[in-house]
C-alpha cells in the first residue's frame, strides 16, 4: 500500500483510507466525485508525484468568465501577443506591412469591446424594458382580477334580475 502524505492509494477501493477532510465526507455524501468520496484528493495526489495541477486563479476555480470579465481577457491576450510579435520585427520580411496591421488589428480589438459593451447596455435596456412592460401586465392582470371578484355579486344579481323586469311573452327571450 502507497501512501503520499498519509493518502492510500492502493486501498482506496477496499475501505482501509481514512478521509483526510470534512471536505471530501461533505463531496461523498453530496454526490461528489468518486475519487473524492474513497478520500483521493488528485490536486494533492498529482502535487505529489511532481505535477502542480491546482487552480490558477478565481476563473479556473470556479469555470466561470463573467461577462464584464471578456473584453479584459481580450486585452490581456493583445497585449501579450503584441509584446510576443514585437520580438520578432527585426527578424521579419515584411517589416513595413506588419506595423500597421497590428495598428489595424488593434483598432479592432477596441471596436469589439465597444460593440461589446453596447450590446451590453442595449440588452439591459431591452430585458428592463421587458420587465416593466412584464410587471405593467401582472399588475393591470391582478386589479382585473381583484375588480371582477369585487363585482361578481352585483353582475350575477344583474344577470338574474334582468329577465325579471323585462316585459315580454312567457317562453319567448329578447
């Protein structure tokens, strides 16, 4: 039996491992993953054997971009590229063509993140807009409601009362 920094590897599967956390009791009864719930910890288990395999940051973590979060991972990835490509000018062939097109390519990369941000702002507009529009409707739905319950006892006393004081032929409506 194996044991890196008191994990047991080789009997995870018979029941000898203790847990080494609450964490992984907590994944195992909440339907974690399996390695998780025989208490095989694999950031831990690959930190181990030589591998760092454990979230770079808050957006790794989680698997998640946030939206607001795009335009700055553009800017990252231009600045990066532009300083990687600017190593390679003077070893370049078309020197005088590559400068203006990463002036171009710049000059879009602002263009979308302006476009970006106002579909941004247009699509709150139009979901606020909606919403007013969704909540307008429920409320003019619920007082319609509530007037007819209000008036039920008076329309019904209308309704019945109505042939009453009609003059006509008995058996014969108007």
């Amino acid at each position: 039996m194996a044991c890196l920094r008191g994990r047991c590897f080789a009997a995870r599967h018979s029941g000898e491992c203790e847990a080494d956390s609450a964490y992984s009791r907590t994944l195992a009864s909440a339907g974690g993953r399996a390695d998780r719930a025989a208490s095989v910890d694999p950031a831990h288990a690959a930190h181990d054997v030589g591998l760092l395999v454990r979230p770079w940051s808050a957006v790794a973590r989680h698997r998640e971009v946030h939206l607001p979060g795009l335009p700055a991972l553009l800017a990252v990835a231009a600045v990066w590229c532009t300083q990687l490509s600017l190593y390679t000018l003077p070893f370049r062939s078309g020197r005088a063509q590559f400068i203006p097109t990463m002036m171009l390519t710049w000059w879009d990369a602002v263009r979308a993140v302006w476009l970006y941000w106002v579909g941004m702002f247009r699509f709150v507009g139009v979901a606020l807009g909606w919403a007013v529009a969704f909540s307008t409707f429920v409320a003019k739905l619920v007082l319609e409601v509530i007037r007819q319950i209000a008036l039920m006892p008076f329309t019904m006393t209308g309704r019945m009362t109505q042939t009453y004081f009609t003059p006509a032929c008995p058996g014969s409506r108007s």
